[in-house]
C-alpha cells in the first residue's frame, strides 16, 4: 500500500483511531511510514500545544494532532485514506515538528 504525506488514515481493527502520515512520501516507499495520532481534543498544558496541532475547520477531520506520540506504524494496519490535511494544518504540522527537534 502506497502512502503519502497528510493523508489521514483510520487503523485497521481499532476503534476509531486515526493517524495521519508525517514522513515524506520517498522515506514511505521504503519503510513504514512515521504517523501521528489525531486525537478529539487536547487537555494538555498550553506549553505542549505547539506539539499538539489542532486541524482546520476545512479538513477531513477534527482533532488535535499529537506530535509527541509519533510512531511508525505498518502500512498494514492502516485501512483506506479518509482524506488529505489542508496546506494550513500541514504548516502546523510542520512547526510543531520544527520546534520539537529545535530547527527554528
């Protein structure tokens, strides 16, 4: 199974559990995919909320995105895409990313 980048997935045999692919779609082809959890809502302290981005209104889900709790997930347990991130969420995304590891 072919992944990509910003896709949101639900995983296979969970309970509703989605994730959404972070690593670029290169590295996916070769191993499995680093993906994020998209959670309902984020009770978190507002210190952590830049590693906790929320998505936008016009995504295919709501939620918050939880960088902290990054794995790598086999492409074999996710199931059929629900949809792509906006550019917006995206940048998010990629600014909690760019923080966590110090590259601002």
């Amino acid at each position: 199974m072919s992944v990509a980048k910003g896709e949101v997935y639900a995983l296979r045999g969970g309970r509703g559990e989605k994730v959404v692919v972070l690593s670029a779609d290169e590295v996916n082809t070769i191993t499995w995919p680093w993906c994020a959890p998209i959670i309902r809502r984020f009770d978190g302290s507002p210190e952590l909320a830049v590693f906790a981005p929320s998505t936008h209104e016009t995504d295919p889900v709501s939620g918050t995105i939880m960088l902290l709790d990054t794995a790598q997930v086999s492409a074999e347990l996710l199931e059929e895409p629900v949809g792509t991130l906006v550019g917006v969420t995206v940048a998010r995304i990629e600014a909690g990313i760019k923080a966590l590891f110090g590259l601002m």
